[in-house]
C-alpha cells in the first residue's frame, strides 16, 4: 500500500530566508508525487508535481522540489521564503491504477 | 470560468439527519472524488468517480454514498449523520483518472453533526 509521510506538523522561517517542507513516500511501483498549498479556509492548490523526467521540478509562487528515489523523498524548498506563502502543505503520492494517498500536512509559519 | 463550486459552504446537522452536499464543477472533467479532511490525518478519499456512470470506494466510504448522473455534479450523501462525520469536505476532479492527472479542489464544505 502506497503512504506519504510528513515527518514535522510546523515549520517556521524567517522571511527571506531558504524553506524546505519534507516529505518522503513509500509505493510499490513508480511514484508519482504532488505538493498542494490550502490557504486559510480555502480549498487545496496545486503546485508541482513529478511524473518523470528530471529530478528537480519547477512549480508556482517560486516552489520546486526534488526527487530522490534512493531517500524515497519528495522535499518543498523555495530560496526566499514570503511571509504570503504561510499555509498548510500536502504532499500527495500516486500509484499506477491508484488513487490520490496525502499526507497529514506541514504548518508553515514564515515570520516578518 | 469557475471550476469547482461545493453547497453550503458549511452546515450545522442533528445526528440521524439526511444530508447532500453538493459538487458541480465546469471543466467537462471526467473524474471526480470526495476526500474529507481532519486535523492530523490529512484528506482522506471517501468516493471517487472514473467517469459518470461509475463509482467507486475510497479509503473512508462507511456512511457514505455517491452518485454520477452526469459529468458536471457528484454529490455525496450522508443518509444518517453521526458526529463522527463531522469535518470539512473537499470535492475534487481531473481531466481523467489516469495517475498523472493533476487535481483540482473546491472550497470546501465544513460540517458539523451534532
């Protein structure tokens, strides 16, 4: 059976400053990985994936993340982190014929 | 263009009440599905949909049921609340089921079973 951990509940930075949201999976087969943001009483956006390809995947508002199938990861990271990126983060694993398996989400706090 | 829109917004319910929640989104999606989300679990998929016509169980269906008459609505209904359902609901589509396929979210629907 196909899970995704995210392994802290609250990140905090200081604005400016390189974030890195966690996230590591477990499938039987290839991964296919997502990372969401929920704003505030908003439903779930979505920002990146990773189908295939190369490693490092470019998303919106300046996300990326990055595949490693040996550390079976899939961390957020974003260079200079805005105090508008707060939210709740999801990352999502997707089996082949499967559905949508999400984590329990990561609280991230960006303080002025 | 709206995507996807979810009524009521939220909802106070007695248990053993009947309870729709609705889902219509404008896309021409194929597939849909229904997650609930609680605090620490994340979402959750209760029932999904290939493509109208079908069905099927998610992770958490116990209480639940589903129907899809067309491509555009998937409502879910809780036949008899219980305060454990409580929670807020999120209904989702995607161009196809295919496991590559990016999904996209409503609102939200907040229900609380009293």
């Amino acid at each position: 059976a196909q899970s995704v951990a995210q392994p802290e509940d609250q990140v905090n930075v200081a604005e400016g400053n390189p974030l890195t949201v966690k996230c590591t999976y477990s499938v039987s087969g290839n991964p296919y990985l997502f990372w969401y943001v929920q704003y505030p009483n908003r439903g779930l956006q979505f920002l990146l994936k990773y189908i295939t390809g190369d490693n490092l995947v470019k998303g919106s508002y300046g996300f990326e993340a990055e595949f490693n199938k040996s550390q079976t990861s899939f961390h957020l990271k974003k260079p200079s982190a805005l105090v508008s990126d707060s939210a709740l983060y999801f990352c999502a694993v997707k089996d082949y014929g499967q559905n949508f398996v999400f984590g329990p989400g990561t609280r991230l706090s960006v303080l002025p | 263009i709206a995507g996807i829109t979810q009524a009521p917004t939220s909802q106070i319910l007695a248990a053993g009440r009947r309870m729709t929640l609705r889902c219509t989104q404008d896309m021409r999606h194929n597939a849909m599905y229904w997650y609930r989300q609680d605090l620490g679990l994340g979402l959750r998929l209760i029932h999904y949909s290939n493509t109208a016509g079908t069905t099927g169980k998610g992770e958490v269906p116990d209480g639940y049921s589903v129907s899809r008459a067309n491509t555009d609505d998937f409502p879910l209904t809780l036949a008899s609340a219980v305060p454990s359902q409580t929670s807020v609901y999120f209904c989702a589509s995607s161009a196809t089921s295919a496991y590559t396929d990016t999904q996209y979210f409503g609102p939200g629907t907040r229900l609380t079973v009293l």
